[in-house]
C-alpha cells in the first residue's frame, strides 16, 4: 500500500503564447517511510508536482492519492487534515513573521487542537531536535536563513507528519548549512518519516544515494531506486 | 472550546499589537468614518428637534381695540379654533398682558416708573393663534386679512414672523430630503474607506493567510483572529470618537443655543451618550467584523 499515489497527472497552463505542459501524464508512487529525491532544472515542474499533492493547486488531468484517498475530491475539513499528515518546507522558508521561533512551530499544534500544556512540553523538544534551543525566542528577522530554515523543518515535525515535502530546501542556504538541512532531513528519514525532496543541486542527490526521480519537461524520465542526478 | 476561544482571542491581540501601525491606521480611518456617522446622526436629531422647538414657537398673534368687549373676543377665538388647521387659540386679557410683562422687566425700574406715570394699562388683548403645520400660516394669515373682525384688531404680529415660517417650511421639507441623501452618501463613503483600509491591512498579510493555511488551518481558525482583531479596531475606534465628541460638544453647546435657542445640545448629548455609544459600537464592530470576514475570505481559496 503507498502512502502517495500520482496517477496521470497532468497539469496545463493556458498561457498568453498558448497552453503549456507543466506535467506531462505523470505516474509514481511512494510508500511509507522512503526517501525520495526529486530532481530537475529549474521549471522542470518540482513545485507544480509537489504543490498539486496538498491540492494547493489542481492537476488539469490524472488523480492523487494520499493514504487511498483523492487529494482534490477531499471536503475542507479532510483537506485541513490532509495538510496536517503532511510537513512542507520551502526555499524561502514561510515562517510567520510577526511570531516567535516558539509561536511559529506552536501554531502548527494549535491548528491541529493540541492543549497549551502540550505544547508547552513538545514544541521545545523539537526546536531542541535543530538544535535551536537558544532562539525559540527570537522573531524570523532575528535568524539567519539557515535557523529560519531549521525552524521551518521544526515546525513541520512537530505534527508528526507522515511525510516530509521539502521544495528546494537549501536554495538560500550557504554550502554549510545546506549539507546541516540535508543531514536532518535523513536523520528524520531514519526515524521513520518518509522524505520528498526537490532540488537542483547535483552533489546533494548524489552522496544521499537513496530513490530519485528525475523529472524533464514535466516527464519523469527516469526513476532508479539508488540513482545518480544524470541530468 | 475555552482553549480555542482563549487561543483566538490571544492570536488577534498579539497581531493587533504587532502590526502595530497598521491597528492604529485602520483604527483612524474608522474613527473617521464612525465620527461622520455620528455627526450625520447627532445633525439629524438636532435639526429634527430644532425645527419642532422652532415650530411650536412659529404663531400668529392678533392684538384688539382696548374697546373690544371680552364676550366678542370669546366668540372669536371659537370661530379661530374652529378651522381644521388651527391647534390651538389662547387669550390673553391686557391684564395678564401687563403681568407678563412688569414680571419680566423687574428689575428695570425706569420701565415700572413709566407705567405708574402712564396710570393705565397700555397693553391690548390679544389671540395667540398656533397652526397644526408651519405650512397652514398662509392660509391663516389670508382667513384673518379677510374676517370680519378685522376692524377690531389694532395690529397682526405675523409680519416679521412670516419670513421665519415660509423659510422654515422649506428648510423642513429640504432637510428631510437632503439629510437622507447626505447620510446615505456620507455612510456609505464611511463603509467603503473603512473595508478598504482593512482590505489593505489584510492583503499585507496574504501570505501568511497562506501559510496558515498549508499547515492545516481551517479556514474559520484563520478568520477568527481577524474578525476579532477588525472588532477590536471597531470598538476602539468607536470610544475615540465619544471621547472626542464630549468635548467638541461642550465647545459647541453656547454657540448652538445662540442660534437655536429651544435647543440643549449639552442636554441632548449627554442625555443620549449610551444610546450614542451603543450605536457607535455597533456601527464600528459590524463594519470590523464584516470587512474583515469579506477581506480574508479572499485569500483563503489556495
Ligand atoms: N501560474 C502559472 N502560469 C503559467 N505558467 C506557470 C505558472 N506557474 C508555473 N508555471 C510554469 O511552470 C513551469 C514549471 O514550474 P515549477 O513547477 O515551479 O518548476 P520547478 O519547481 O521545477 O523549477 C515553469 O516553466 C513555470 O514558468
Ligand atoms: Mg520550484
């Protein structure tokens, strides 16, 4: 049984100069607890593909499937808890900025009804977990792009979710703390919480040595189980 | 339930006091707006209430020969009271004329001087004539120009009077008109600069409305913060404006009575103050409330 399903998906844009093929009859499956990287130019269509999981935009063809379920069939409440199954991280981070390092993890428990007791215990567990124990305090201006980026992954951890969807985690990140948010991403990997991760960065894809797909064009054009980044 | 509203109610105060600057704009503009829609409000009653102390003040009254006897006087003032659009025919005999007046003039002993010096009782009968409308004055005036008693009368006090009534009807009837088309126009102005501040305020924060809503927020947990947070500026605008009316009223009560002098502004306004604020309040945290659900629930499609 796989935890996430594409099936045909296609996604088309109808631009000024024409529609335009973003994905291209697009099939692959993940089960539970895989690392999957996911590579690509830039406007290969990674963010169209991950960004049509959590139905934050619908594939003009083709199903997906979360847990057996059609993601953009799902009533707003199924979808608010879809979401919650699912941590994303994002190139620029998307951290609240008028909240805490504390607030911005918090609020992902909060959303999901957890007790203020709760996550008085959790959340600085977590924050412990990146290694930023020391700014649960400070408001994202008052952290470096590489803690706003651990923040963000704290904060998509602290749901327990059964996937992790990182877009381009590293993009605005130095070398060094690109191999930190790579190094926790397969540490959270190995602690049993499945892993997609898009990027266009070849030396990352090829020391993690785990299931790539390859993505050209909006076509998967090749998808190994320890693949190299060929492209 | 308490934790959920405890959590909104934390949620709103947090991002009211942190986006500090644009509370406090948002909060100035509906000010303004709750301000006009008090003042239009304030207007009104006070005009309304003008023109009534003005009207039952607006009368005719018809002074008789000191030769008249009392007896046809009476039957005068029946025919007078007799026409549909009269309200009211009081007399007034010399003697109660003459009370009236040394009362009012006391304190100035030239004018008692005068009188005992004249010996009798200089002053006429009369007819105080009200009318059921302002409008009616015309129609009165003509039906006295024309009675047959008018050789009994030495003079009609109508003349400086009728400038005052004519203007007066006009401006009852304009009022009504163009005060609820100014309001109209006036309120409407109020509604749409007030939803377009919160509008703004809100597209400021579009992209958080979308991260919340990628971490799995439900779209009334995403609302709720706004909606209090567009009351809160609502209502603190709203006790603003009473704050600044009370002495804008104070300041203007003298001036108000000297123009319209059955008029008690001070009185009115503080007479009405809660019902006042009542509906300041209400006016602020609807249009808080309303902007804010119409504003937010527009980024809340991803
Ligand atoms: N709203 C849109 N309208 C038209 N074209 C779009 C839109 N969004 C994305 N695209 C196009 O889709 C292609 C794939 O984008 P994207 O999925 O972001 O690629 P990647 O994440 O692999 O860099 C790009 O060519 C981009 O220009
Ligand atoms: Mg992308």
């Amino acid at each position: 049984m796989s935890l996430i399903h594409f099936k045909n998906v296609s996604k088309i844009y109808n631009t000024v100069v024409g529609p335009l093929t973003v994905l291209d009859n697009v099939s692959f499956e993940i089960g539970a607890g895989e690392f999957v990287s996911l590579v690509g130019k830039s406007g290969a269509g990674k963010s169209t593909l991950l960004r049509s999981l959590i139905a934050e935009l619908a594939p003009s063809k083709g199903k997906v499937f979360f847990d057996e379920k059609d993601v953009h069939k799902m009533k707003h409440r199924d979808l608010c808890l879809l979401r919650r199954r699912i941590g994303m991280i994002f190139q620029d981070f998307k951290l609240l900025p008028d909240k805490t390092a504390f607030e911005n993890v918090a609020f992902a428990m909060e959303v999901a009804g957890y007790s203020d007791k709760k996550i008085r215990e959790d959340v600085p567990e977590v924050i412990k977990l990146v290694g930023l124990s020391d700014k649960m305090a400070n408001f994202p201006v008052q952290l470096s792009a590489g803690e706003k980026q651990r923040i963000a992954i704290a904060r998509a951890l602290i749901q327990r979710p059964d996937i992790i969807v990182a877009d381009e985690p590293t993009g605005n990140l130095d070398p060094i703390n690109s191999w930190d948010i790579i190094k926790l991403l397969v540490k959270i990997n190995e602690l049993g919480t499945a892993v997609i991760l898009a990027t266009h960065v070849k030396e990352i894809i090829n020391t993690i040595d785990k299931r790539v797909i390859s993505l050209d064009k909006g076509r998967i054009i090749r998808d190994e189980e320890r693949g190299k980044y060929l492209i | 339930m308490i934790q959920i509203i405890r959590r909104l109610f934390r949620s709103a105060w947090q991002s009211f006091i942190r986006n500090g600057w644009l509370s406090i704009a948002t909060i100035v503009i509906m000010a303004l707006s709750i301000f006009i829609f008090s003042g239009v409000l304030l207007f009104n009653t006070a005009s309304r209430l003008a023109i009534k102390t003005i009207e039952d003040k607006v009368d005719i009254s018809i002074y008789f020969l000191s030769d008249t006897p009392e007896e046809d006087i009476f039957k005068i003032q029946e025919q007078i009271k007799s026409l549909t659009y009269v309200s009211d025919a009081s007399y007034v005999s010399s003697q109660q004329a003459l009370e009236t007046f040394t009362e009012l003039r006391q304190s100035d002993p030239l004018i008692a001087k005068a009188l005992q010096e004249i010996g009798e009782n200089p002053l006429s009968a009369s007819l105080n004539i009200k009318t059921n409308k302002v409008t009616d004055y015309d129609a009165l005036a003509t039906y006295i120009q024309e009675a047959p008693f008018k050789d009994k009368l030495i003079s009609v006090d109508f003349s400086q009077n009728q400038k005052v009534i004519s203007r007066l009807g006009n401006l009852t009837r304009g009022l009504s008109v163009g005060s609820l088309f100014l309001n109209l126009i006036l309120a409407l102005v109020a509604v749409v600069v007030s939803f377009n501040t919160i509008r703004m305020a809100i597209y400021a924060l579009r992209e958080e409305i979308s991260i919340m809503k990628l971490s799995g927020a439900s779209n009334w947990f995403i609302r709720g913060p706004f909606v209090i947070n567009g009351i809160l500026c609502g209502v603190i605008a709203a006790v603003s404006v009473l704050i600044i009316l009370i002495p804008l009223v104070l300041w203007l009560h003298p001036k108000v009575s000297a123009f319209m002098p059955g008029f008690n502004l001070n009185a009115y306004f503080f007479g009405h103050i809660f019902v006042m604020l009542g509906w300041q309040l209400l006016f602020g945290a609807v249009l808080g409330a309303v902007s804010s659900v119409l504003a937010v629930t527009k980024y809340l499609k991803v």
